[in-house]
C-alpha cells in the first residue's frame, strides 16, 4: 500500500496532466482579458500552481503559447462540419458565417499569437497548418468557375481570412455586426451570388 502522500504512478500523471491543463487554461484566461504577453508569475497565480511547476510542464513562455495556440485550433474544427445547405451558394454564406464568428471570438488569441509567432517555430506550424486547412475548405465546396479563376479565388480566400476580419475591428474600428456585412457583401459580390441568397 502506497503511503499517504506518495502517489501511485498513475495518480502522479493524472495529478501532472491537471497541472499542465490549469496553467494552459489560465494562460487563456489571462489573454482573454487582454494580457497579450502575460508573465509566468501572472500564469502561475492564476493557475494555482508555483512557479516551478510552469516552468517543469513548459520550458519556457514560448511553448506555453505554442500550448495555447494548440488549444485554439479546437475552434477551427467547426468549420469541417458538413454545411447544411446542398448548394454551393448556401455553403459560402455559412461559411461566412462560422469564419466571423470564430475570428470575432478568437480575436485577443490572434493579437497574442501575433506578437510571438515571429519567435516560435510550433505557432508558425500551427499557423500554417490552419491556413492550409481553410483555404483547402473554401475550395472544396466553390465552383471551379471560381477556384480556376486565380484573382477571384484568391481575392474571396483573402477577404475570409482572420487578417482581413482583424483589419476590420481591429484598425478600422468597425462593429461587428458592420465588419460582418462588408465580409459577407464582397464575398458574395465576388462569387457572383445574389443578395437574395444570403438572407435565405
């Protein structure tokens, strides 16, 4: 029988595992309130844990955010449900509509990967890994009139990306709400789709 406060080795991964889990969360917590570069003492605080024990799970800050950025990329799997519409026209609008919404809820997770992506190798990967995955997305459900016409497709996959969304609310101070319709407006107008469709 183990001793009162020694764990078995399972219990001690278990217990590791939920420390690495809390210090994750509270770096998101802390970003999600607008600290793009919070300080390991402020994660530790924040996670329950010492200091010590950050710096054990992480080597240092740069892999915590390589951690949080992992995490991040959870939000992006909604976009591989299937659409609900069986029309292509139906499908970009839904397809807007999941983009901004992400993009508006992962916005102080940008501007904190942002500020470190020049510094890490795993969120550069990840970076690209999720630009891969949209663009390959967009053009798996658009029309080939549209992916073989080079400017359009690569103007519409422009106006969708999360640079084009935080350019919006970000420097040009728009709403949400305005932000959305300039999106929606001028990738539709591209795609040649009537206003019509996108409010059906």
């Amino acid at each position: 029988m183990n001793p009162p406060d020694v764990l078995p080795p399972d219990g001690r991964r278990l217990r590791s595992q939920n420390s690495r889990n809390a210090i994750v969360a509270a770096m998101l917590e802390l970003v999600a309130e607008g600290r793009i570069t919070p300080s390991a003492e402020e994660v530790a605080s924040r996670a329950g844990v010492g200091l010590r024990t950050v710096f054990r799970h992480f080597t240092d800050m740069e892999s915590l955010y390589a951690a949080m950025t992992g995490r991040l990329a959870e939000h992006y799997e909604m976009w591989l449900i299937p659409f609900d519409s069986t029309e292509w026209q139906g499908q970009l609008v839904e397809a807007i509509e999941r983009r901004t919404a992400t993009y508006e809820r992962l916005l102080p997770f940008k501007r904190a990967g942002d500020a470190h992506r020049h510094m890490s190798p795993a969120i550069q990967a990840e970076h690209a890994r999720m630009l891969g995955m949209m663009r390959q997305r967009l053009h798996s459900f658009l029309p080939r009139e549209i992916t073989d016409d080079m400017a359009r497709f690569e103007t519409i996959d422009l106006m969708l990306s999360f640079e084009a969304w935080q350019r919006l609310r970000d420097e040009q101070g728009l709403s949400i709400d305005v932000a959305r319709r300039i999106v929606q407006g001028e990738v539709l107008r591209l795609a040649g789709v009537e206003g019509s469709a996108a409010a059906a």
